[in-house]
C-alpha cells in the first residue's frame, strides 16, 4: 500500500462479525478505521473534506434480509448512498466517486455470461 495514501474505512459494525481481514487492515498506519454509521446524516459533517477518492460499500447485504424485509434494506441502501453522495459532494478535491452496489446484483451472471 502507498505509504503517501491516507485511508479512512467507515464501518458501524452492524454484522457482529470478527473481521479478521478487518483487523489486519487496521493494524496498517496508514488506514484509520472509523466506527461510525452512513444511515445517520449526521455522520456526513463529521468527516474529513479532502478525498481525493471514495468507494461506497455499504450496503444492507444478504438475500434472507431482502426476504424478510425487501422495503427496509432498499430504504437503507438508499439512505447509505444518497449519504454517500452528499459526503462526495463537500469534497474540495474530489477524483472520482465509486459505487458498487451489492454482491446481490451479480447473482446468476456466470450462468449468462
């Protein structure tokens, strides 16, 4: 990793899982985990204004989420990117903005392509 890149990770932990992965990231100097949540707006003032790049993750992920609450995960998912994007939008230097959605959206493409 560039030792010149400052990475800010925003997490609010909501899965309860050990991320080992996470963990191991974290111990990087140059990564500062952030506990904080997407879905409150007031999140998007306490963050830093000089992003050169931000790559928007999160998402409400897991079909039997989508089953038992199609409406709750889309008004979430929603919520996380429109806070996504406000927080882009006070950005003084801001490259690119990238958003991928959720790992459902891919589901059956290798059976079509």
């Amino acid at each position: 990793m560039d030792s010149e890149c400052q990475i800010d990770l925003l997490d609010n932990f909501s899965r309860g899982v050990n991320d080992t992965h996470l963990a191991d990231l974290a111990e990087n100097e140059t990564i500062n985990l952030i506990y904080t949540d997407l879905l409150l707006s007031s999140t998007i003032d306490q963050l830093d204004q000089d992003y050169a790049y931000i790559y928007h993750f999160a998402a409400v992920i897991g079909v039997q989420h989508v089953l038992k609450s199609p409406f709750d995960v889309l008004e979430k998912n929603f919520i996380l990117l429109q806070n996504a994007l406000k927080i882009a939008r006070k950005q003084k230097k801001l490259r690119r903005f990238i958003f991928t959605s959720t790992s459902e959206v891919y589901a059956g493409t290798l059976n079509h392509y």
